[in-house]
C-alpha cells in the first residue's frame, strides 16, 4: 500500500492501516511517499515529530521520496497530498500507478479553476475509472486518531463491494469505517465543510458566542446539502458522519486548520500573514471560491459562503460578515 502525503493525515491513516494488519495479524507493506528528507527520515525512525510529535510509528510503515519506489506493486493508493497541487503531482505520478491499483482520496479540496472534486481530477488526470476510486470522510482529526481515539468515518465508492474491501482494510481497534455509494455526497460534505469552519473560525476570533457559531454551524449544513443535491448526492449522506460528523469536528475543534486559520482572521490577520502561524494548508481558503462559482453554476443560495469568499477577496471587513451571515429572504428552515 501506498500512502502519497507525509503530513499529518497522511502519516496517520498509514498507521491506521498498519495498526488495522497488526490487529488482524495479517502482514502488510506500507510506504508513504512525501517530498521533505528530514520528514521521511524521521518516518523511518517511526515518527513524524514535525507533524504528530512523539507519537510512536508502528512497524510495517517506510517511507521515501521516491514515487516509483512508493508506487512499486501497490495495490492500494492513497493520496493526501494539498488538493490544488494534486493535478500537477498526479500527472507528473500517473505512469507509475498500477494497472489494476484502487485508488483512495483523503483530500478535501476542490479544485481552484476547474471545480472538480478530487475524485474528479484523478479520473481526468490519471484515467482511472470512477468504479476503482474510493473516497474518505467524515470527522478526521489527524492527532486524535494518531492518539487511538475512537472515531467513525465513511469510505465512500460506487462500487458498493468495494467500498466494503477498503473498509475492512482500514478498520482498526479504534477507527471504524462505515461503507457509502454516495461519492458525491461524502466529498462536497468534506469540502464545504472546511467554508463554513473558516466562518466559524471568524465568529471565534471576534469573541461571538456559542449561539452564533451554531447558527452558522446550523445553516452551514443546510447550503451544504442543498449544493451536494443538486449535484446528485442522497440528503441523507450530508445527516451523517461525512456531513454533519465532520462538520462539527472542523468547526468546533482547535486542532482543526480551518478553524485556526478563521480564528486568526478573526483576529485581524490577514490571509498573506497565516502562513507565519500555520504549518499546514487550511483546504478551505483556496476552496472557497470553488465552492462559490459551482453553486453559482447549478443555482445554488450559499450565503454563508458568499460571505467568506467576500473576507478572502479582501472585498469584505471581518466587522461587516455579521450582517450577512444569515443573509437570506425570510423561509421555513427546511429551505
């Protein structure tokens, strides 16, 4: 198995699938690829400081900045590499993949220009077929599964029998994948998500309360689905972990990095200056716009995303997003 991203997710759902061979005592090769020496180095020496602090590897897991050495014979692979950069580092991959490999996203991004999902892009980029691409979500906060904290996601893939391999594959003592058709579903939930956690952010770093952020929180979810249903996806995906379920983790937790980056634009940083105080890329500053032009696209009201979008442009004052938040004519909820 191959694992293509060295960060925090990556390293840890590498230990997710090590841990789950161990618990099963079935024998498994690992091999995450990433770019930085010092951070495969300390890989091989089962950590990833940088990212997981002292955090303890299991065995069964190598690491390498060779892609072709990653790639070699890998029957899965897993990619969770900065979603605006994956088109030009699968292009650059895709003649190495194997033939018959699944492939597996963790990335919730969509792609700046072109609006696509990321299943979306290593399907046009790769040419694997829509049937061997899984994706995951839901409530995926790297360190706390790092920690071997219980936690529920979804594998997501149109092929059901397949959704369920994966699942078993990645099922440890403590992660528990729930399997989905819906692979729409699961990956605008994914992406929206880290919006409305920018927002959320924001009302954190101006000192609103609880009733604010739930608000937002609240309708968050419901431009979310109504964006994902009108691309096709089933209501029910976005009630559940990949939807509300990773929802409330991004917004609610200060290990989420869209949480972190809002709460600092909140607090009057600009977006130029948040690389100064984060390590990691916040998914939704670069998805945002995406995200806006698609609803724009299908015809979908998304308010609160409009108003984010306003904050990252610069068009719009932190002081001014209050007014707009819940900016909709008066409804029933349900709308």
């Amino acid at each position: 198995m191959a694992v293509f991203g060295a960060g925090s997710w990556g390293t840890t759902f590498a230990k997710v699938l090590a841990d789950a061979a161990a618990a099963t005592g079935v024998a498994r090769r690992i091999t995450i690829w990433g770019r930085n020496p010092e951070t495969i180095a300390d890989i091989n020496r089962r950590r990833n400081e940088r990212y997981l602090g002292d955090i303890e590897l299991p065995d069964g897991i190598t690491a390498t900045t060779d892609p072709a050495e990653a790639m070699a014979g890998a029957g899965l692979v897993v990619f969770a590499v900065p979603a605006q950069s994956l088109r030009d580092q699968l292009a650059q991959w895709r003649g190495l993949l194997p033939s018959d490999a699944v492939v597996m996203s963790l990335m919730k991004g969509l792609e700046a220009g072109s609006d696509l999902r990321m299943s979306e892009v290593i399907t046009e980029v790769a040419g694997v077929p829509a049937d061997r691409i899984a994706v995951l979500s839901g409530p995926n906060l790297a360190m706390e599964i790092a920690r071997r904290e219980p936690t529920a996601s979804v594998v997501a893939c149109s092929d059901e029998a397949l959704a369920l391999r994966i699942a078993r594959v990645c099922t440890a003592p403590y992660f528990r994948p729930y399997t989905s058709t819906d692979v729409v579903g699961a990956e605008i939930g994914g992406i929206v998500k880290n919006v409305i956690a920018l927002c959320v952010g924001i009302c954190e770093g101006k000192g609103m309360g609880d009733n604010t952020k739930a608000s937002v929180m609240t309708r968050g979810l419901a431009e979310t689905t109504r964006l994902a249903v009108a691309l096709g996806a089933d209501p029910q995906t976005l009630a559940g972990l990949a939807g509300l379920g990773d929802l409330v983790a991004t917004c609610a937790s200060k290990l989420s990095r869209n949480h972190t980056a809002g709460t600092l634009l909140g607090q009057g940083f600009s977006v130029e200056e948040l690389g100064s105080h984060m390590t990691q890329v916040a998914e939704g500053i670069k998805s945002a716009p995406a995200v806006r032009e698609l609803a724009r696209r299908v015809g979908v009201e998304m308010p609160i995303t409009e108003a984010v979008v306003g904050v990252l442009a610069g068009r719009l004052e932190v002081n001014q997003l209050e007014s707009l938040l819940l900016a909709r004519e008066l409804k029933s909820e349900g709308g």
